[in-house]
C-alpha cells in the first residue's frame, strides 16, 4: 500500500524534468485538433464539445522511482468516452490491455498447454463512407468464419483496427468529376450537366478516391489453440486465406496473416508469449495521427463507426476476460497507484489553452 507525502494538492515546479505529466499534453492536443471541424457539423457538434472539454483537469499521483525518474498516475478526471478521442482512446486501451493480461493469465492457469496463435484478417480498402458497410459485412463474415470446421478453439479475442489507406483498386478509379461552370467559365465539367444542383456534384466528388480519404478496417486476433494444433490440426496460411474468403464470400484473395506468438524465440517463457500477443491484441481501434489526417472528413468517419462494435470476446474467454464496455473506474490508474513502492505526491493539473500544456494548479 502506498503512503502519501501530501494531503493536499502540490505545486510543482514547471519544467521538462519535474513535469511528469508532459505525456497528457499530446494526446490533449490531439483531442482538440480533432473536435475542431466536427465542431463545424449540426450532428457532431454535441460530440465536439464533449471531445473539447475531457480531461481539463486532472488530478495526479507523482511517483518517483528509484532512477529519479517522476510518474504522473490519473487519480481522477472528467473523460467524454467519444470513440474518436485520442484521450479516451489511450485510457481505453489502456484498460482493455489490463484485462486481456491478467484474463490470460488465468487461462494459462486453467489451460497451460495452449499456445497463442495471432490471426490478421483483412479485406479491400474502402472509401470512408462506405466503411459501415463493410465493418457489417466483416462481421457478419466473422460469424461465419469461427462456425467453419477447420476453426481451431472456441478461445479468442478479436480487435477491429481501422487505418487510413489507399484506394482498393488503384489507377482504375476514374477521375472524380467536376461540377459544370457558371456562363463564361472555362468548362472543365467532366461530363454532368450544366443544371447539376451543387449538393449532387460535391456528392459525387466524395465517391472518389483522391476527394474521400479510404478505410483499411482489418481484425487482429488472438487465439489460445490447444498443442495438438501443431501436430494433426495444424491449418496452412493458404487455408486460412481460403476460408476466410469463402466466409466472407469474397470474389478475390484477402491479405491473411497467422503467426504462432512468441516475446522471444530465444527463451521458452509461454506466459510471456501469451502476454505479448495479448498486449498486441488489445491496441488502439485507429491511430490518432490517421484520425488528425483525415481533416474535415474525420465528421464522416465518426458517423460510419457510431455504435459498431470494435472488440469481442468468445464465451469461452470472456470466463477470464472481462467483455462489455471500459468503465469510468478503469480508465483511472488505481491498480498502479495502489501498487506503488514510493511515497506519492498529490497535485491537481488544468490545461492552459493558451501554452498547449497542463499546468499545476496553485
């Protein structure tokens, strides 16, 4: 149990060595970037405000370890949990990963011969606006995939990443169209007529690559195989390409990537191989530098993931692996503030727009 050296909150000095809580800074900035155009939209703007105002005040736990390096551990704080905010998006990963390691430590308990088994799952890129579309599909394929014969455990946890891409067919995409000029204007229409209503041309506009920014969605997945796997049940990447197009009634060879989960091949340690692939399974959905890429276009991409579940877990895990949403609680740093060996230090941080940093508070 930790002791504490302040009851109150501290004033540190501000500075980048007894700063600790400099690592917040980027992901606030981040955070405001992207509420800025969804600020722009009727149906987003709600979001945008919510997004603006998380994490305006944070208090903080400081740790100092035996290095001298400072720590700063979240002891509470306000988080708006949008699914596009890089704040909550950290935190959320951040708790998910706690779960999925100490749930698979409990299964190696109960099942110390299986062996993880990491699965990358893709299909062709698409352009944002159709992304919901094809996360359906994804998952309707999905469903299919794990009732397939050849589908080797009832163990396995699957994660949907979404990051930018490029388009799906290349230089085959025609050229995006342009809406006919006015009287006198040079005519570079590109072929619609000339009492094409503005709304219908920038519609047509974002069909095209080059105009909407393309999705790459893909599922990583971890799956905890029984030994024999690797003997009379092993399944060659060209089977698993195979079925997984089947599944999802694809008429073209998906990009399938299985690999057996190693920490180091060099040391036999199988909790530490499960606690590598399980750490890599329970990432991030999208990479805040692709949502900040986005730019304008980030309005479309949080409709088209509104409500579209990004994380699952078989019944046969969910027994050691906690499913369902990250609650306030475990976006909080508890477990590691309980868990600290030196006395900590209590001080309250507001962000100063003004500086892009978190600043104590007197």
């Amino acid at each position: 149990m930790s002791t504490v050296a302040a009851v109150a909150p501290v004033p540190l000095p501000h500075g980048e060595m007894l700063a600790p809580w400099r690592p917040y800074d980027q992901t606030k900035k981040a955070a405001s970037l992207v509420a800025r155009p969804m600020g722009r939209h009727d149906d987003t703007r709600d979001v945008a405000l919510r997004m603006a105002n998380c994490a305006e005040r944070l208090a903080l736990a400081i740790e100092q370890h035996d290095s001298g390096k400072l720590t700063a551990w979240i002891e509470q704080g306000f988080f708006c949990s949008a699914r596009l905010c890089p704040i909550c998006e950290a935190r959320r990963s951040r708790a998910w990963r706690a779960r999925v390691l100490r749930g698979l430590a409990q299964f190696h308990e109960a099942h110390p011969k299986h062996v993880p088994l990491f699965v990358t799952l893709t299909v062709r890129n698409c352009p944002v606006p159709e992304l919901r579309p094809t996360l359906d599909a994804m998952n309707k394929g999905w469903d299919r995939f794990k009732r397939c014969s050849f589908f080797p455990t009832k163990a396995w946890l699957r994660r949907t990443e979404i990051t930018l891409g490029r388009p799906a067919y290349g230089d085959d995409l025609p050229v995006a169209p342009q809406r006919r000029p006015a009287a006198g204007e040079h005519d570079n229409s590109g072929g619609l007529p000339a009492d094409e209503p503005a709304e219908t041309w920038a519609a047509a506009q974002r069909k095209w690559a080059g105009i909407t920014p393309w999705a790459h969605p893909h599922f990583h997945c971890l799956l905890m195989v029984p030994p024999s796997y690797f003997s009379h049940g092993y399944v060659t990447q060209a089977e698993w390409q195979s079925q997984w197009a089947t599944a999802m009634r694809l008429d073209y060879a998906p990009v399938v990537d299985v690999r057996r989960a190693y920490s180091n091949r060099e040391v036999d340690n199988p909790l530490a191989d499960i606690s590598a692939a399980g750490a890599e399974a329970a990432k991030y959905i999208s990479k805040a530098q692709d949502i900040l890429a986005m730019g304008e276009n980030v309005c479309e991409f949080h409709r088209q993931i509104q409500n579209v579940r990004m994380r699952a877990v078989s019944a046969e895990l969910s027994k050691f692996i906690k499913a369902g949403e990250v609650l306030h609680q475990e976006m909080l740093d508890t477990d590691e503030i309980q868990a600290a060996e030196s006395p900590l230090l209590r001080t309250i941080v507001a962000w100063d727009q003004s500086i892009s940093s978190y600043r104590p508070i007197p």
